[in-house]
C-alpha cells in the first residue's frame, strides 16, 4: 500500500502543471493560471537577462554544508527555502548537479543558525550563555525563573548533558541571558562553581553564537568585588562628632557603610592609646 501523496498549494504552477506521473491532474483554476502565467513570465525575464535556468550545484553544496555546521538540519534548510526536504537530499547526495534558478537562489538566501520553532538547535549556545550567567553570581534558580523552565533543565544543559535543546529552552535562556547579563548575582557557589570549572563570563564573548568563537579573558574583569576606597580617619572622627550617620558619612565620602564603622573604631582605639 502506497502512501497517499499531499497535493501542493493552489497558486503554485506545480498544481497547474501536475506531477510528471500524471497521478493527479493539473488543476486550471484562478490563482494556479496565474501562477502558471507568473512563471512563464519570470523565466521569460531570466533569458532576457541570460540567466540560464538551472543553477550548478557545486556553490549549492558548499552553502548547505555551512548552514549544517551552524546546527540546521536538511528538513530545517529545506522549510526555510521553501523547498522539498529531496532538492537538499539530492544536492548533497550528488543525485543532482543542478537545480532550478529559483529554488537556488532561495537555498541561498538561507541565513545560518535560522531557525525556527519546530527545530531542535545545538546546545553550545545555551551552555555558553548558561555558564556566563553562572560566572557573574546567578544560580539555577534565579535563572530557571528568568527563562521561564525548570531549575533542573538550566542545571543539565549548563552542565553540557545535552546536544542539542529545543526551541522553547533556547529561547528562555536567551530571555534570562538578556536580562541578566549585566546585572552580578548574589550567588557566591555558583561564581566559584563556574571558576573552579575553567568557564567564562560574558565578556569573554564576542560573538557567543558562534562555534568557532574562542573566550577571550585577557583583561576581563572575572568578579565583581567592590573596589577598596581608602577611608580618612580623621575625616570619620570629625564628621561624627558633627552627629552625622554612617551611612551619611559613607555617602559623603564614597564609601561604604561598613568602612565607617571600622574608621570609627580604628580612631577609638587610637585615642584610647
């Protein structure tokens, strides 16, 4: 038993035409007439232009084999040129030499790592973004509600579980790597995680989406401490004799609260000395 083939679109001359097995009967309605004139007209223009109407398939292969590297599947290349998953298939199997203009220039026209919802893409793009988040402080849970998934899914894809990640992950890491990126978390276990595992924040990155990108950590800054402000003693003793606050104090000398308050004790001690 045979499967029942799906017919193609009205408004496409395929329809017009009909399959070269005369399975199915060309359909002569409205919109596959105009298709069918359409077409007439576009390979009338291309021969007054010398454009031949079968493109080679050498710069074809070489095109497809550099959308599979970014993690584009044959079906996922064929969706976005709106071609049959076979036009790839016998490109890149040598079982055709040529195809026709427009479906050529339409492969080409194929971005890298474009895809789309229903397809599965490599997991280094999220690891990477994952693992920079963790450099800068933020734990799985802080991230997982960021990127609207499980603590559990975050922690196996960060720890390079996966291949591959669906769309929805990748799309929620990219959401909380957006949000967080520039922000240091509070997480201490997940910063020394990160440094004890060889991972890189996101400065390293230049262009984190691609594979052959390499971290560069030479001058990024890998924590976030604050810098230490030398405090005036004096200058603590005599503003709190003014009846000033630590914090006040903190604020007019750009320091912080805790610096202060050890200011005050130094300058006790050395009175009572």
């Amino acid at each position: 038993m045979t499967a029942t083939r799906k017919l193609p679109p009205h408004g496409t001359e395929y329809r017009y035409c009909g399959p070269a097995d005369k399975s199915w009967p060309g359909c002569r309605c409205a919109k596959c007439t105009q298709a069918q004139a359409r077409a007439g007209k576009a390979r009338a223009l291309a021969r007054l232009r010398g454009e031949p109407p079968l493109y080679p398939g050498a710069p074809l292969v070489e095109h497809i084999k550099n959308l599979q590297a970014s993690g584009m599947s044959y079906a996922l290349i064929a969706r976005r040129a709106q071609v049959a998953d076979a036009t790839i298939s016998y490109l890149m199997r040598g079982l055709t030499k040529s195809c026709r203009r427009d479906k050529a220039l339409r492969i080409l026209a194929v971005k890298p790592a474009d895809f789309d919802t229903s397809a599965n893409r490599p997991a280094f793009m999220a690891v990477r973004r994952l693992r920079a988040l963790y450099f800068i402080g933020h734990n799985p849970t802080t991230i997982a509600a960021a990127a609207n998934l499980d603590a559990s899914t975050v922690s196996h894809v960060a720890n390079g579980r996966y291949a591959t990640v669906d769309a929805a992950t990748d799309i929620g890491v990219r959401k909380a790597y957006s949000k967080l990126c520039a922000t240091p978390g509070p997480s201490s276990k997940a910063k020394k995680r990160a440094a004890a595992l060889g991972w890189h924040g996101p400065l390293a990155w230049d262009d984190i989406d691609n594979p052959n990108e390499q971290p560069d950590t030479e001058g990024v800054v890998v924590t976030f401490r604050r810098p230490k402000v030398s405090v005036d003693v004096e200058a603590v003793a005599r503003l709190t004799r003014a009846g000033k606050t630590a914090q006040q104090i903190a604020e007019e000398l750009g320091c912080h609260k805790r610096s202060v308050v050890r200011a005050r004790g130094k300058a006790e001690m050395e009175a009572a000395a």
